[in-house]
C-alpha cells in the first residue's frame, strides 16, 4: 500500500489509505492501536487533558465505564504519541478538556509529532456536559469556533468530532470550517440508525475533509459513507468484534481504487449523489434531478454547460464520438454500464482509471463555480 494510490493530504498529514481507527475511551491506547497498523489513519483516546475531564472519568469509570486517566495529562500524552508514532503512520489524539489552555498545549505536542488534535465535542456522559465539554461544545458555537481559531495558530492540523443531529448539522459545519478546522469527523447517528444524508449535507455545504463514523461494518457501508461524501471512514466497535475488519477494508477499498481511480466517487445525482455528481450529469434538457441540483449549487443550465464544456477542452473527454452527446464530457461513472461510453474510451485509448481522474478534477473545477 502507497500513498501514491489515494494521495490524501491534510495538511501537513498524509494518511496512506482512507480507513481510519477511532477513538474509544479507555481502549484506544498505542498498546490497543498497534494491532491496527494496516489503518490509514489511528485516532488514540479520548483523553482527558486537565483536572477537571480526569475528575469526571474518574466518577465514569465508579460507574462501569472506561476512560483513560491520568494525574500528568501532558506527560500521558507525550507518552503515548511517543509509543505510537511510527515511520509511514498518521496518528492523531482525540482529547476533551473544560478550557482552552489544555488544548493549546496539546496542540503544541501533537505538532511536535506530526500528529492531528481533534477536539472531541462528541462525548455526551453526564460528568463531561456538566464542565462543558464533548457534545456541550455543539450546543456553543462561539465557545467551540473561539477554540478552533485559537487551536488553530499552533499550526496543528485540526479535527472536529461531533454527534450528528444534535443541532443543525449544516450550519455547524459552515461555522467549524469558517474558523478554520481542517476536519469534521461526523457520528452519523440517528435515532432511526445511522444517516447517511448527513454525510451529503456536510459535503454539499463545506470543503471540510469529511471522516465518516457510523455503523461502518463491511465494504458495503463503508461505500454508501464514500459515495455520500466521505473522504474517510472510521470504525470503533467494528474492530472488537473482529480484529481483521482493518485490514479487509483497506485491502477492498485498495482494489476499488486501483480499479476505478476515484474511492469516494460519489452517487449519481439521481440517485441521491451530492453535488460533486454533477460531474457524471448529462445534458440539462429534459426534467430530472438535475434542475434541483443546480439550483441547490447556485447555477443555470446554461451556466452549468459552459462550465463543463470549458473544462473538458483539450482534455480526453472532449471527444466521444457515438455517445449520447458526441463528448465524454457528459457521460456517466465507470461502475454504470455503457456500451456508448466503453466505446468512446476504448476509441480514444483512455482508460477507466484515467476517465474516473479527470471526472474527479472536473467535480472539483465545478464547484469552484459554485455560487452557494
């Protein structure tokens, strides 16, 4: 496995697959974490970073939970990114505290390792809201987006972990992307089960690195986070159940990768894809799904055209003699089935591997031309 293949940069991370390890608090130490080396990227913690969120794990733990405690938050911290860091890993620490100083030392140390601080707003345990930390902090945006933009002149790389549907998701999204977090690692949970739409939303609305969480079991699901906007997935009680699940993902999702080009390709718009399937939509001349897309992305369908077509100029997918529209420009993912497209490719020598890169760079280029 290479970096090469998925080419994901976060700043200055370089997780070497999309699979990451989550946090479990009072599991997920470097001693746990060096069973899943496989992992892209390995979230330690949570930890707690000064008197207070130790106090509270402390009365969690008289209770039956586990929690990581410790009397030296920052030398515990040191030491585990010490134990864990290792040549070709991205680690990063998922910590709560109930003040801004802790997490500014924090941040000086995991740059100092090169690793990603995410700021846990996810946890709801009594003991923690109570001090205003984990989900509290959803419920204050301007404490929340205060800590961002202080966290964030440390220069560390920053993650976001929250609980969806908590409060408005979108909006949280918009305001943690403004003061300047690097990533959002999404909980998709629902009271129904897990809410994939929630993926879209965020995807749709920011340029945030999305870590899906949720529910992820096996290939399948970990493909409807990616089509929804993931750019990674992470799994916490998956890998108790069964200790292989890491390296099965990386492994299929690798193979996906090499077959397709693009990992986290997303749906079809009419098939409930987000708004970089633009990409993938053809002509805007009849009613479909379409229209509502480009409403939603700011555009008319005249626009949208011109879009397309200055893009494609001078590339491979310009031509396409014999599809629907004469231009590759407008046709369709890979993993559909066309014979008017395989053609085209097979004419032009392109290869699905190559049309996929150059759908991806075009969903990019359109929403640059957004007006959200």
């Amino acid at each position: 496995m290479t970096n090469d293949l998925f080419d994901i940069k976060i700043g200055y991370a370089s997780p070497k697959n999309p699979i990451a390890l989550a946090s479990m608090a009072g599991i997920t130490d470097n001693k746990f974490a060096s069973g899943f080396t496989n992992a892209g990227l390995i979230i330690l913690g949570g930890y707690n970073l000064d008197r207070e969120t130790n106090d509270a794990a402390r009365k969690e733990i008289e209770r039956g939970r586990k929690e990581f405690v410790s009397g030296d938050p920052m030398g515990f911290l040191k030491a585990e990114l010490e134990a864990a860091s290792k040549p070709g890993a991205t680690i990063a620490v998922n910590v709560r505290a109930a003040s801004l100083k802790p997490f500014l030392e924090a941040a000086d140390i995991a740059k100092k390792f090169g690793a990603i601080l995410e700021i846990n707003a996810h946890c709801r345990q009594p003991e923690m809201l109570v001090l205003g930390a984990g989900e509290a902090l959803l419920k204050d945006l301007e404490r929340l987006c205060g800590y961002i933009r202080e966290i964030k002149k440390t220069g560390v790389v920053l993650s976001i972990k929250i609980r969806a549907n908590v409060v408005n998701d979108v909006e949280l999204a918009k305001a943690i992307e403004k003061a300047g977090a690097d990533i959002i690692h999404i909980d998709a949970m629902h009271p129904q089960g897990v809410d994939f739409g929630v993926i879209k939303r965020v995807r749709n609305s920011t340029g945030l690195f999305i870590i899906g969480n949720n529910s992820v079991v096996d290939f399948e699901s970990a493909k409807e986070m990616f089509s929804r906007g993931a750019d990674m997935v992470s799994l916490a009680r998956a890998v108790l159940h069964d200790h292989r699940i890491i390296k099965y993902l990386v492994d299929e999702i690798s193979s996906f990768q090499a077959m397709t080009g693009w990992y986290n390709a997303p749906k079809h718009i009419c098939a409930g894809g987000d708004l970089r399937a633009l990409a993938f939509c053809c002509l805007p001349v009849k009613p479909c799904a379409l229209h509502s897309a480009l409403k939603q992305a700011g555009l008319s369908a005249e626009e949208f055209m011109k879009i397309k077509l200055k893009f494609a100029k001078g590339t491979p997918i310009e031509y396409g003699e014999g599809t629907c529209f004469g231009s590759m420009t407008w046709c369709c993912k890979i993993t559909k089935p066309c014979y008017l497209r395989d053609g085209a490719l097979e004419s032009s020598g392109l290869s699905d591997v190559e049309y996929m890169r150059i759908k991806k760079r075009l969903s990019e280029y359109i929403r640059k031309h957004m007006k959200m």
